[in-house]
C-alpha cells in the first residue's frame, strides 16, 4: 500500500516533461541492458526493442493530434524521428543494425528534456 501512495505522489509531484524524461531514461537502460546481450539471442532483446517502438508510436500518434500544442515543425520532426525509429528496430531485429543508435536517439532526446537543457529553458 505505501508503494501504491508513493507513486501516486510521484505522479502528482510530476510535470509533463519530467514524467517523459522518466520514461525515457527507463526504456533507454533497458535498450542498453538489451546491448550488452549477444545479438543473436533476440529473446533478450525484444522486450527492450518493442518497448522503444511503443514509446516511440505512441509519441507519433500524439504529435499526429491536430490539438498537440506543440509548434508544427517539432512535432513534424518527432514523427520523421518516430519513423525512422521504426525501421531501425525491424532492422535490428533481423540483425542488419546495432542498437546503439536507438540508444543515442533517446539519450538525445533525454537531453532536450532535461531540466538544465537550454531547450528547457526556452520552452519555459
């Protein structure tokens, strides 16, 4: 019960940007636990892998909302990211790419949400 009432304060205590600068750092270890494995052993990699596309759909689709807030040309450039994220996946499952630029993308991304980022500070 008492992890149930810590979360609920986290989510409460949370701004929007926070909340996905969280997400991201989450998925973007797994993805990097998920590098460590030996790449043919897909199993230890798929859940890291589909959870990254997921984030990344999911991100898309919200950009793709005409009530999306964000200014035009940045979500236009969060659903190219989006896409090509996409068919950087499919080619790491079959072994074509590496991980890591998945990686890179995110911790990028982690970067323009920090609290210390410039963006952030434009954006505020």
């Amino acid at each position: 019960m008492s992890l149930q009432a810590y979360r609920q304060a986290s989510a409460q205590a949370e701004n929007p940007r926070q909340t996905e600068y969280r997400l991201f750092a989450q998925v973007t270890l797994a993805l990097m636990e998920a590098a460590k494995a030996d790449p043919s052993d897909m199993t230890a990699r798929i859940d890291a892998l589909d959870w990254n596309r997921r984030v990344w759909t999911v991100l898309s689709d919200d950009c793709a909302n005409p009530e999306n807030g964000l200014p035009a040309p940045l979500r236009a450039s969060i659903i190219s990211l989006a896409m090509w994220v996409s068919r950087h996946t499919s080619a790491v499952i079959r072994r074509q790419e590496h991980i890591e630029p998945l990686i890179d993308v995110n911790r990028l991304i982690m970067q323009g949400l920090s609290p210390n980022s410039t963006g952030a500070a434009a954006a505020a």
